[in-house]
C-alpha cells in the first residue's frame, strides 16, 4: 500500500492533507443522502438514478481516501478514487469496487460523450445495490479503523 501512496503522490495524484472526522462523517452522510435520492427516482429518471448511485460511490471512496491523511487531486480524481478503493477494499468487496470503476466510465460518457446514452432500470437497480454495499463497507472500514470516532 505505500508504494502505491508513494507512487500517487509523486505523479500528482495524491497529496496529504489533514481531514478532520467530521468531514470524513459528513462525505458518508453525503453518500447515504445520495443513496436515497437515487432510489427516489428509480421509477422517474433511471440516468439521475444511476448518477446519484455513482456519486454515493464516489463520496464514500473520498471519505476512505481521506481517513487516510489524503486527498486526490489532478484532473483524474474519480479514477485515482477507484484505484484507491481498489487497493484497500480489494479483499472485502473486489467485485463491487470493479463495478464502481465501470459505473465511473458509463457515468462520465453520459455526462460527456453521449447524451442521452440509455440507463435501463434494472442496470440502475443493480447499480444502486451495488452503490449501497460500496457505502456500507467503506463506513464500517473507517469506522472500524476508527473505533474511538462516532461515525454518522
């Protein structure tokens, strides 16, 4: 894992950066409110739907990076925010982290490439369970990790 911190960190990825607790709680609160927007309109707008989902991915993989003293930064933040995830999930929920990195990729040629790229419902379905196990984990890791901090 340090090599890898070391490696981020010399191209710019990664920085240190002191995030206080509450901060980290608040990006889990963040992504549990982004959970619930995204099953609200489940039936409305299945992309709004999806995005929301992949946000609450993307917050709680932020509030992992920094429990650990850090922060992305560059143009790549999403990407380096999956590999991270990648790094300390991989031996809890591999398969779950992989599908975040494919939700990221959907996501960003949605929102830039392709506009009106389709989302069916149930590809959304599976993505807001799939966004819902990612949260749940990451709060138990930090809090695990953390045992002396309320988390949430």
């Amino acid at each position: 894992m340090m090599d890898f911190i070391k490696e981020y960190k010399k191209k710019g990825l990664l920085k240190e950066e002191a995030v206080g607790f509450d901060q980290i709680s608040n990006y889990l609160k963040r992504a549990n409110k982004d959970l619930s927007v995204a099953e609200a309109n489940l039936k409305i707008d299945s992309e709004a739907s999806y995005n929301y989902a992949y946000l609450a991915m993307l917050r709680a993989g932020r509030a992992l990076i920094f429990s650990f003293g850090l922060r992305p930064t560059d143009g790549v933040q999403h990407k380096t925010t999956v590999e991270f995830c990648e790094l300390i999930l991989k031996n809890k929920i591999s398969d779950t982290v992989a599908y975040f990195d494919l939700m990221r990729k959907k996501r960003n040629r949605f929102t830039y490439d392709e506009p009106g790229l389709a989302v069916s419902e149930a590809e959304t379905f599976n993505a807001l369970n799939q966004a819902k196990l990612f949260v749940k984990t990451v709060g138990g890791y930090i809090q695990e990790k953390n045992p002396q901090q309320k988390l949430l």
